[in-house]
C-alpha cells in the first residue's frame, strides 16, 4: 500500500513537471531571460576563478582544474533544484499571504506539492554550466575512479539538490514563526556561493557549517577530493545519507510550523 | 521587523565578501602582489568593495521594482506628487539608513578586524565627489531597471542579469586590470565600472588628479545619461499604463 | 452517518502580546507571552446529507474559522467534530479527498498553467478514473460555460471566469460534501447567478450536501434549505430557511417625510386607526413605521397616508443582517442616522 501510493506520488510529481514546464515555455522571452540571468549568475564566479587563476595556478594545493571541477559539481545541484524543488522558494510568500490553505486541501504530501508549485526551467541554464565545466575539467584532471566517475557523479548531484532543497525548505519555514524574515532562504542560498570552493581555505568554524546544519560538504567538497584524489569509494554514499538526514529534519521543521499556522490560522 | 530583515542583507553581503576574502588570501599567501596590490590593500579593496554592495542593497532594490510591480504605482500617481520626487525621497530615506549603518561598519571593522589603508589619493575632493556619484549611479540605476517592470513581468531575472555583470565588470570582486584585455576594454566601455572602479583607483591613488577628473566625468556623464533614459521610460510606462486604463 | 457532527467546538486564538521593535521580538521569543482571543464559543451542528446549509454572520462572528475547522486546515482548541466520519485535522489527507471546497477570494487553481491543466493535475492529484472525469468535464464545461477559457492560463482569467473553473475543481473527484466561503463575494450579477443555479443544480440533481457562508442573503436564498446564524462565535438561529425568512424578514420599515405644514403627531393617528400600526416620531417631519408582511403592504401604508397628508419623500427598507441578528436578541432597534433617511 505505502509502496503503492509512493509510486502513484511520483507519478503524479512527474505530471506536474511536465505541465509546469509546458506552461512556462510558452512565455518564450521570460524563460530566454531567466536562463541568461542564470547563466550570467553563477557564470560570473566561473570566470572570477578563471581570472584568479590565470595568475596563481594552484592554491593550497588546488590546481585550477580541480577547483573548476569543484566549480561544476557544486553548481549542477543547484539546477536540478530549480527544475524540480523551485517552489519552496513561494513558501514564506504562502504563508504571509495566508495562502497555505489551498496545498493543505488536497490528499497529497504538502512538501512535495510545494516543491511542484513552482518550477522553472532556467534551471537548465545553471544545470548545463554546471556539467560543461565538469566535463572541461575531466580533461585535465586525473580522476581516479574512470568510467565509474559517471553513476558517483549522477549520485552526488541527487543529493546535492536534494540537500539545497532542503535547506531550502528549513529555511524558509523559519517563516511560520518570522512571518517578516522572508530573505533567511536568500541567506542560506549565498552560502552555496561559499561551498564552490576548496573548504580548506576557509576557517574551521565555517568549513563547519558546511557539515551542518548547511551540509554541502557532503555533496560537493568530499567527493571531489574523493573523485580526484582516491579513497574508499564509500564517501561517495555520505551524499545520499547526508541528503536523506537534512531532508527529514527540514520535514520535521516544516511540519512543527504547520501546527503553529493550524491552531493560529491567519 | 524591517530592521531584521536589513540585519539579514547585511549577512547576505558579508557572505558574500567572505568567499572572496578567503580566496585573496590564499592567493596572496605567498606574499605576491596582483595587479600592484599587496594584502593589506586588498583587504582595504574588498572592505570597500563590501560597503559599497551594502549601500543601495538588493532589498531597496526589490522594492522599488515591487512597488511597480504591485500596481501601486497607478495609486501612487494619483497622490499629488511628481513620481521621481517620489521615488527618490524614498530612496533617499533608505540611503540614509544604510549609510548610517556602513558608517557603524565602518568604524567597527576598522577599528577591530581590518586595518585599513588610508587613501593615497591627490585630491581628496575628487575621492569624495567619485564615491558620491558612484552611490547615485546605484541609485539610478536601481530605479531604471525598476521602471523597465512596465514591460516584463520578470524583473527579478533583468535584477540578477544587472548584478553578475555588475559584480564581475564593477571591479568589485577583482581589480579590473587582472582582465584580459579585450574584457578590461569592455568593462571600460560599460557604466558598471563607474560604480566602483572609479572611486578605489582615485582612493589608492592609481590614477593622477587629470586622469581621475576625467573618471569622475565619465561617472556624470553616465549618471546624465541614464537619469534621462529613466525619465524618459518612465514618461512612456506612464503612458502605456493610461491606455490599459490603470 | 451524519455528514456533519459538531458538539461543544470551542476555538481560541493564542495572540502573541509582543512589544514593538527588535528589543520586543527577541523579548517575546525568550518569554512569549499570549493573551487568548476566542473565536468560538461552543458550537453544536447537525448536517444530514443533502442538506443544504447557508451560514450566516458578520465579520469576526467565527464563519471562517468554523469552516477552517470542519475542512480540517485548522485545528480546534476543543470539541467534538466528525465530517464524513473523519476528524478532519487529525486524519485530514484522507478527509480532504472526500470534500470539496472553494475559498472565495483564493484559488486552488495553478496560477501558470492552463484551466484545463489545472483539472488533468486535480485528476491525477485524486485519482479520479477516466471514465468519471471526462462525465464531470463534460458536465461542468457545459453548465459553468467554461468552453471559452478552458486553455487560457489561470492569472489571465477574470474573477467570473476564475470562480467558474475553481468550482469545477472543487468538484471534479464526485465529492459528496462540499465547502463553500463566500463563493460569490466580487462576482458581477451575471456570474453570480451562474454560480448560484450550478450549486442549486448539485444540491438537487446530484444529492450534494452544500456548507455554504456569505454575506449576502440573496445568496442563501438562492441555494440554501437551512440557516444558520452565527454571532460572537456562537450559533444563535439554526432553521429551516423558509421559517427563518418568515419571522426574521417579517419587520419591514417605512420612513415618510411629510411637508412642513403637516403635523407628524397628526400622521402617526392617521396610520394607527387604519391599520392598527404604532408609527415613531423621529422629528418634526419624519415618521417611521415598522410592519410585518402579514401586517400591512408598503403600497396600502402610503396610500393611507397620502390621502389625508402631503408627503415630500418615502422610503421602504427591508432589514438587514445586522438587524436581524439583533432582533434575535430582542434588542430595541437604534435610531436610525439620519445620513440614510435623507438619501433619496
């Protein structure tokens, strides 16, 4: 039965992708725009390190490539986040317009009907940047694993966006008790910003973070290094765990803002 | 609640200014210098870099294009008062709040964390008047691309296409002469640079007094220049929402 | 199984007593503190199926917040409430899938897509089987006229239009029970009459139990068999709506300005020996007289007085809401201001 109904929810999330994205590319120039916006967005640190780079080839011990590969593998989450997760960025505006209601009425999982809410597909923008600067780097880095590079990768890029969603999610849902504090999600999204580079440059108490309750070093710093230097090809499966963990606890911050909008209405 | 919700711009800005502040630092760890700058003046450079990103913050910005978007401009026209007048007290409120607050920055990071290098510059009336016109450049243009909101539903995606070029071709992650050539070119040929190259080199004393005169012109120029452009759009969204009839 | 069963609902809202400023936010978040606002105060419903029933109130007299409750989005602070036998906070997902509900001033709709996309969601949402949804899209396109704007993206739609597709919506999965908050509030006349023949139509046709709230009274009139009048969050009048009309609409009231060279005393014995009614003096030349359908008609009450008097100005006012919910409390009506007595 629980097998049964999950299946028939991802049915039905598919559905609702599809629709969506028939939906927005029928506003051709709006969609042109949001891709340029979004190429020229995380472009803009791609070209910050190049620029850098051009000067000091290795830093810590990073040569530019790896730090490139780094670059794509922490943007192509991001993507993926917005083709399928974009909506949780409606969530504080649903909850300060008192609009909730409407996902709460139907007999479906809310969080995955707020993911669906909104979807856009300028995602592909980030997405592809994302894989063309992996794939530049794959031909200057040695990467240790060969063909198996491919499927570790597809892995970490899942949970990576899982993991913004998320994050995503938690911090938005700080909206059910800040009803003004709607750019707490903006906050945690610049610190996406941080996580495309090398955790070592920073100071421990900010690599920290990064393993929580911000855990990108799971999905983006942990297995480049595994992926370019070597090691037990397990920290691979430290993405889905970490993914599966900070899911769950956004859930259950969700759902504790629930029953606060539930008994106080609007 | 508003106050928060600034405290909370402010931390987006410092994340921001972060990542490039750790990497300069590993990439000048070796005591090297870039395009003539050595540590502590970069420090001084993104200090700078950082205070300018928060006057004039991505939150004013988005209201300004809000209040367009919401329609309220078809009430706000019918209060009698001139629509840039308008807009521009707000702005100049907003101003004033964040400058208050860049100042307490100012002298706390100063005085604690970062010992800035104090500016080497000929003529600090010229300092002064770049780092004026480069606050109402942000300004004016903050409010252009909230006019274009007559046009496009999706003014946020036009926000973020202006703010990576901004960011990239101001100066305000690197100096502009780590650029390729063709790029440095380009840079010069855009407004972005008068927002904040124009003032760091006059403040590290990069250009002389006739060569800074001469940024700081080309800073009027642009301000004129899109001042106009705005009056102009908007002296046509006006007429374009007339005809849809409010 | 009754369709609604509600016995002693209470709800309270928690106000948060915050001082202003950053200082009193993060004060209230180490010590909050709440002061209780009540919403309702112990509410009994009984709702057969098929029943049709208008709930009535002014603003604040806990109309949203009853309906809130029985579709399961809030939860309440104590009582007993069984819809389709379900708790609906408790066991709301599988509560929802049995109701339908149209929130007035929102939509349920998707804002981007297509009406007609909006519904192939809703269908895979409830697992409506084919068969039944193509019946239902048919049926609806037809009696709503939905035909015209079936691909046209949500946000273009009109308030009308938008009204129309979101109680399609509402009603694509053959729910038995539906909810509905001020379903015509902003409609133009013509949509409102749509809306009201199409709920009437359910109601009858197909056995629909209807939980309907409004403002207007036309609107219950229009599609309701019972009525139920809340106030100050409790139910005051729970009845058949064509006795509630009878005693509540009974008391009509004429104003009848007279010339200055009458004397209003003068009028009011003129209308006390034809028809028995006693008329109030409101000054020197206006008279109001206060009648029952049963009493007297408007037509024979101005009659009666034009012919012995001259009269400058009448005016005839049905009661309103307002005034009828205090009649049941048997409270002697206000003066009325004389701004509305003057208009003409």
């Amino acid at each position: 039965m629980a097998a049964e109904q999950r299946a028939h929810a991802l049915t039905h999330f598919a559905l609702l992708l599809r629709l969506q994205y028939r939906a927005k590319s029928a506003y051709r120039a709006d969609l042109a725009l949001e891709i340029v916006s979004a190429l020229l967005r995380q472009g803009t640190w791609l070209a910050f390190m190049l620029v850098l780079l051009r000067r000091t080839p290795v830093v810590d011990g990073w040569d530019t490539w790896k730090m490139v590969f780094l670059y794509g593998l922490a943007t192509a989450p991001l993507g993926l986040n917005v083709l399928l997760f974009d909506g949780v960025w409606k969530l504080t505006e649903l909850i300060r317009k008192g609009e909730l209601d409407s996902l709460l009425l139907r007999p479906v999982d809310p969080v995955l009907h707020l993911y669906t809410r909104s979807v856009s597909l300028h995602g592909i923008g980030d997405l592809a940047i994302g894989i063309l600067a992996m794939s530049l780097a794959a031909q200057h880095v040695p990467l240790r694993f060969g063909l198996w590079t491919l499927p570790l990768l597809v892995v970490c890029v899942v949970s990576g966006s899982v993991v913004y969603a998320s994050v995503n999610l938690a911090s938005a849902a700080l909206g059910f008790w800040f009803r003004e504090l709607h750019n707490v999600p903006f906050l945690v999204q610049q610190f996406t910003d941080l996580a495309r580079f090398p955790l070592a440059l920073y100071p421990p108490v900010l690599t920290a973070i990064f393993f929580f309750p911000l855990p990108f070093a799971f999905v983006t710093y942990l297995p480049t290094v595994l992926l370019t230097e070597g090691g037990s090809v397990w920290v691979v499966l430290t993405a889905p765990a970490a993914a599966a963990v900070i899911h769950m606890l956004a859930r259950l911050g969700f759902r504790l803002g629930l029953r606060r909008y539930e008994s106080a209405g609007n | 609640m508003y106050r928060g919700r600034y405290v909370v711009g402010v931390l987006i800005s410092l994340v921001q200014i972060t990542v490039l502040y750790y990497i300069w630092r590993a990439i000048m760890s070796g005591g090297q210098r870039h395009a003539g700058y050595d540590w502590p003046q970069m420090q001084t450079y993104l200090l700078l870099s950082f205070l300018l990103t928060l006057v004039l913050s991505f939150g004013t910005e988005e209201r300004v294009s809000a209040s367009i978007r919401d329609g309220s401009v078809s009430l706000e026209l019918l209060k009698p008062v001139h629509y840039m007048t308008l807009r521009v007290t707000e702005l100049i409120a907003a101003l004033f709040v964040e400058l208050l607050s860049v100042g307490l920055c100012l002298a706390l990071f100063v005085s604690t964390v970062l010992p800035a290098v104090p500016p080497e510059t000929g003529s600090r009336f010229l300092l002064v008047l770049s780092f004026l016109l480069a606050v109402a450049l942000k300004a004016t243009i903050a409010i252009t691309t909230g006019v274009l909101c007559f046009w496009t539903t999706n003014v946020l995606g036009l926000i973020a296409c202006r703010q990576a070029l901004a960011l990239m071709l101001s100066g305000a992650m690197f100096p502009l002469q780590m650029l390729p050539d063709w790029l440095h070119t380009v840079a010069y040929a855009l407004p972005f640079q008068s927002f904040f190259n124009t003032p760091t080199m006059i403040y590290f004393g990069r250009v002389g007094t006739a060569d800074a005169a001469g940024l700081v012109a080309l800073q009027g120029a642009w301000l004129i220049a899109l001042a106009g452009m705005t009056a102009l759009l908007l002296n046509r969204g006006f007429r374009r929402l007339d005809s849809y009839g409010g | 199984m009754r369709t609604i069963e509600v016995r002693g609902l209470r709800k309270e809202y928690r106000i948060p007593e915050k001082e202003p400023g950053l200082a009193g936010t993060v004060k209230h978040f180490i010590r909050p503190r709440y002061r209780a606002k009540p919403a309702l105060a112990g509410i009994d419903l009984d709702i057969e199926p098929g029943e049709s029933v208008g709930y009535l109130g002014s603003n604040g007299a806990g109309k949203s917040t009853t309906i809130k409750i029985l579709t399961g989005l809030l939860s309440p602070t104590d009582g007993y409430v069984r819809v389709n036998g379900f708790d609906p906070h408790r066991e709301r997902k599988r509560h929802v899938r049995e109701i339908g509900a149209v929130f007035g001033h929102r939509t349920g709709l998707w804002w981007d897509l297509p009406v007609i996309d909006s519904f192939k969601t809703l269908s895979s949402m409830y697992r409506i089987p084919d068969a039944t949804y193509r019946a239902n899209l048919k049926l609806f396109t037809e009696l709503l006229e939905l035909e015209e704007f079936l691909s046209v993206p949500v946000r273009q739609l009109s308030l009308g239009q938008r009204m129309r597709a979101d109680l399609a919506a509402a009603l694509l999965h053959d729910p038995k029970l539906i909810f509905l908050d001020e379903p015509t509030g902003g409609l133009d006349v013509n949509s409102k009459v749509a809306v009201r023949q199409f709920i009437r139509h359910l109601n009858q046709q197909q056995g629909t139990t209807i939980f309907l709230t409004s403002h207007d009274m036309a609107d219950i009139e229009g599609m309701c068999n019972r009525l139920i009048i809340l106030d100050r969050g409790s139910a005051v009048l729970d009845e058949d709506i064509d006795k509630a009309k009878h005693r509540l609409a009974a008391d009509r009231r004429l104003v009848v300005t007279v010339s200055d060279t009458e004397d209003v005393a003068e009028v009011a014995r003129t209308v006390h020996n034809a028809s028995g009614l006693t008329c109030t003096m409101l000054d020197r030349q206006r008279l109001s007289c206060e009648f029952g359908r049963t009493e007297a008609t408007a037509a024979h009450l101005v009659g009666v007085i034009m012919r012995a008097h001259e009269i400058v100005d009448f005016e005839l006012r049905e009661p309103t809401l307002e005034q009828m919910v205090r009649r049941l409390f048997q409270q002697p009506p206000p003066s009325p201001p004389p701004a509305e007595v003057r208009s003409r």
